[in-house]
C-alpha cells in the first residue's frame, strides 16, 4: 500500500496516467482542468515523458493520434468546449484502431459557457460526438480515489481494443481534494509490434489511417469494429447498486450527482424510506440489464443530473415502460440540491 | 461525527490555506475528508470561499448546502453565509473586520479579534492561524498537534522559516476562545 496523498481530482488522474506509463501528454489550458496540463508540466518531463502545451485543443488530439501510432501511451485533457473540439480527431483515432485516453472534466455550456460543474456532455460522450458508427468506453468517477484508480484502468482498456477510451468528470471532481492511495498499475503488457510505426529495419511497412475508397473496406472494417465494440460492451461494464433490494425508489445518477443521491438514500433511510442508487461507472458500456432487472420489482426510478437529461434516455430504454421514471436536473453549471431532491421524492413516495 | 464546514472571506485572506490545512489535518488523523473550493475567480480582494466536509464514514456529496461550522474572516461573508448554516450551528466570526453580530439567535456564535491577534504578534497575514486555532478547540475533533505536524510537512520550503509565528498564531486563536 502507497501512502495517503491529499490530491486535486485533475492532479491524481495526472499522476495516475503517469504511473500508469503514460509518456506522451497533450493538451491545451481549459478551467476547470487546467492542473491536469500544470501537473504534467512539472512532473512529466523529469520523469521522461514528453509534454506539450499545443497550439490548439485539435493539434492536441492530433498529437495523440500520431504518438499513439508508435505505440507510446499517449492521453490528452481539456473541458468541454476543448473535448467539442477534439471529436474529429476521436472518431480518427477510432477509425484507425488507435489507443489513446481522453479526459473531459466538463463545464456548463452549451457554448462557452462557463467553468461550474456539468453533466451536459453525456450525449456527446456516449452518442458519438464525433462522426461515424463508433463507440469508447467512458468512465464516470465519483471520487478523487476513483478517478486515479480508472484512470489507470483506461489505459489498459484502451490498449487492449485498440480503441480510445474517454474519462467523463465534471468540475467538482477535478477541483475538489480528497484522500486517496495510489494503486499499483495493472502490469500488463500489450505487444503492438505488429501495428505500430517507427523503425521498419527488418519488417514490412505498416500503414495506419481510417480512409479507404475502395468498395465494401470500410464497410468491413466497421464490421471488425462492431465485433470489438460487443466485446467491450459485454466485457467492460461497471455499475455500483447501493441498497436497492428492498427499494421503493430507485435514483440514477453518475459522477457527482451519484454522491449527491447517496446523500439523500442516507438521509431518507435514516426516516424510514427506502431509497437505493444504481451508479453506472461506464456510461458507455450502460447498465442496461441491471437497471431492467430491478425495474421488474421497483416501481420508480429516479434520474439526477447536472443537465436537462441525457442518461434519462438510457434509463427509458431499459425500462421499457415497466416502471415510472421521475427526473430531476440542473443545467448550466447549477448543482442539484439534496433539499430539492428530497421534495420532489416525497411526493412521489405520497403518490 | 460529520462536520460540514464553509469557509469564506476576501481573496488574500487565506481562505483557502484554512480549508486546505484543515483538509490536510483530518487525513493525517485518519478522517474521511473532501475540500471543495470556489475556485478560476480568485483574486486579491475579491470573495473567496472553500468547503470542507470532515467525517468518520466515507463522505456521500461533496457539496454542502448548508453547513453545520461557518467561518466568516469578513462582513460580505457573514451576509452572504449566515442564512445557510444549520440550526444549532457553529459561527466562527472575525471580529476585527466584523462591526456588527449575526441576527440569528439559533445558532452558537463565536467572535474572535484574529487580525488583532496576529498584529499583536506582528504580521496580520496570522489572523487565518489564528481563526484556525479556534476552529479547533470549537471543534474538538483534530488536535492541534496533529496540524502542527501537519504544516511541517505541507508548508512549501520557502514558507517553513515563518512555521514558528503561525503555530503562535494558532495557539493563541486556540486560547482566545472560552467553551
């Protein structure tokens, strides 16, 4: 066991990358995650990697791509304004199998926005945002200890599918410091010798790029990506459940808000209501299944979220109609508040 | 034990050194801990404002919305805060700069002279030391030995040579307050 450390969320998602054998950073400044690029600055150089503060959040993204084509685990950051900006540059790298992490601590928008805490770019993350048929896994965490611990784990996951994989936090988790203990990395050790570029002396050329214009190629590689993407969907899923056996109702809610809802299943538990979360930690792969099975025995379901709601669409269609689904969001960086949470359960516990 | 606390002030006051020392504080004696600062808008003399939430089980939301100890080092802080501490809640006011008294009588209230104690020792940049030292004897949960030890190992090297006149500072906040 390490020892315990006092970070910023953006400092330890800095420090878990490094860890985790990150030696290629990217980003350009954005609030509220600009310690993720500050930490790097100091940190990562002297540790031999390379940082660079681009020119812009799409030569970033560019700088990814091309890193990651020799094999070096490469990662960038920015907020979302910068992320809207990188989708060309995700769907590319998807297109052309590369693995790499991005890191979104995302802020009120639409537009410029500002820089309070957000949930507004869940449609983007996990519906595409860039263009094409694709798909990343997107992790979602709630703690300073949570978003090290995934961050490690993106970069894994993302090597074993050849796939970018995105870590979707808001404001609050980049900014707030809490304790946490570093984990060893994982270890593992993905032989890219056949893909990468670099020195060819003795071996054929490789060639990487998401363009073909020849009949039925991309059709094909699409095909063989559809096959990852199950593969990661069936494989990748990570969903916390918290007292919802005996539960009447049921929240949903992710990243900060999840932890805004176990406050309020705390508070009403302790009066005798039985409340439980389900938290999905990947958006994209979605709890489908588990959020179905409770839906056949709870009534009602409880989405929360820093938007107008995104992820309550998901919710929808696991549920299907079997039980009756309550909403409850704040967009444009507003921060839902457990007394109003707390009203509007009551009434539907009265109903 | 769950303590909910907001600290808030002008920007330049320490505001966040407070909540940050507190933070650092609570972990080294095995609390679970989250700060949450205002943060991208700092400024000198602007209003500055942090959240520290201490507790012996894992913390659920970082945010507090109202908060069980305020501690106020200006009167804009004192306006905008007093409103949402908890009833039965603690003040913890920086008589110095604040003339006047909070106008709720549910709460308990401490007015303490944290920049007199710290021009007393001859830096008033100590009166956030100070305000620390009463929190602590207010709040009976972290020692005063434990952020001494604390500040040994989070003060930055050129900041250690002035260790000594903030642990003064801090022990004399303590002292100020009667229980």
């Amino acid at each position: 066991m390490g020892e315990k450390q006092l970070m910023k969320g953006n400092e330890a998602i800095a420090e878990a990358a490094i860890r985790a054998g990150m030696t290629c950073y990217f980003g350009y400044p954005i609030t509220p995650q600009n310690e993720i690029p500050a930490y790097m600055a100091k940190h990562l150089t002297i540790r031999g990697g390379t940082f660079i503060q681009a020119e812009s959040e799409i030569a970033a993204i560019n700088m990814v791509y091309g890193a990651a084509c020799t094999g070096a685990r490469a990662m960038t950051s920015s907020s979302s304004p910068g992320i809207s900006l990188k989708q060309e540059g995700i769907s590319y790298l998807v297109g052309a199998r590369l693995p790499a992490v991005i890191v979104n601590i995302a802020r009120g928008g639409p537009g410029l926005g500002n820089i309070a805490p957000s949930q507004a770019d869940y449609f983007q993350a996990v519906k595409g945002g860039g263009h094409g048929d694709y798909h990343m896994v997107v992790y979602t965490p709630e703690t300073v200890q949570e978003a090290a611990d995934l961050t490690m784990k993106a970069f894994d996951v993302a090597d074993e599918y050849r796939n970018p994989v995105l870590i979707l936090g808001d404001a609050i988790l980049g900014q707030m410091m809490e304790p946490l203990v570093f984990k060893e990395p994982s270890g593992k050790k993905f032989d890219k010798s056949s893909w990468t570029l670099g020195n060819r002396k003795g071996r054929k050329s490789h060639l990487i790029n998401s363009l073909s214009l020849t009949e039925g190629v991309v059709e094909q590689w699409n095909w063989e990506l559809k096959k990852k993407f199950d593969l990661m969907a069936e494989r990748e899923l990570m969903v916390e459940e918290y007292m919802v056996e005996d539960a009447d109702v049921i929240f949903v809610a992710y990243g900060t808000t999840a932890r805004i809802c176990r406050s309020v299943v705390h508070q009403t538990r302790k009066q005798g209501m039985k409340t439980g979360l389900i938290r999905p930690i990947t958006v994209w792969p979605f709890p489908t299944e588990t959020i179905a099975g409770h839906a056949e025995k709870t009534k009602h379901f409880f989405v929360v979220e820093m938007s107008l709601g995104q992820m309550i669409e998901d919710v929808r269609l696991a549920i299907l109609g079997n039980a009756k689904i309550h909403f409850h969001g704040r967009p444009g960086g507003g921060i839902p508040a457990e007394a109003d949470i707390l009203k509007q359960l009551k009434a539907i516990l009265q109903s | 034990m769950e303590h909910k606390i907001i600290f808030a002030g002008f920007g330049g006051q320490g505001v966040i050194s407070m909540g940050t020392l507190m933070a650092y504080a609570a972990m080294a004696e095995n609390k679970n801990v989250t700060f949450y600062p205002a943060y991208g808008i700092a400024m000198r003399g602007g209003t500055a404002n942090c959240s520290v939430i201490i507790s012996d089980d894992p913390v659920a939301s970082p945010v507090i919305a109202f908060p069980n100890i305020l501690v106020v080092m200006n009167e804009p802080s004192l306006d905008c805060f007093t409103d949402r501490l908890q009833e039965g809640g603690t003040l913890l006011a920086n008589s110095s700069l604040i003339r006047k008294k909070a106008a709720r009588k549910d709460i308990r209230s401490f007015y303490i002279p944290v920049n007199d104690i710290a021009e007393e020792l001859g830096d008033s940049r100590m009166a956030n030391m100070a305000m620390v030292g009463s929190l602590l004897k207010i709040m009976n949960t972290v020692t005063l030995s434990t952020v001494f030890q604390t500040m040994k190992k989070t003060f930055s090297p050129k900041l250690l040579k002035v260790i000594d006149i903030n642990q003064e500072a801090m022990k004399k906040g303590f002292h100020a307050v009667q229980l």
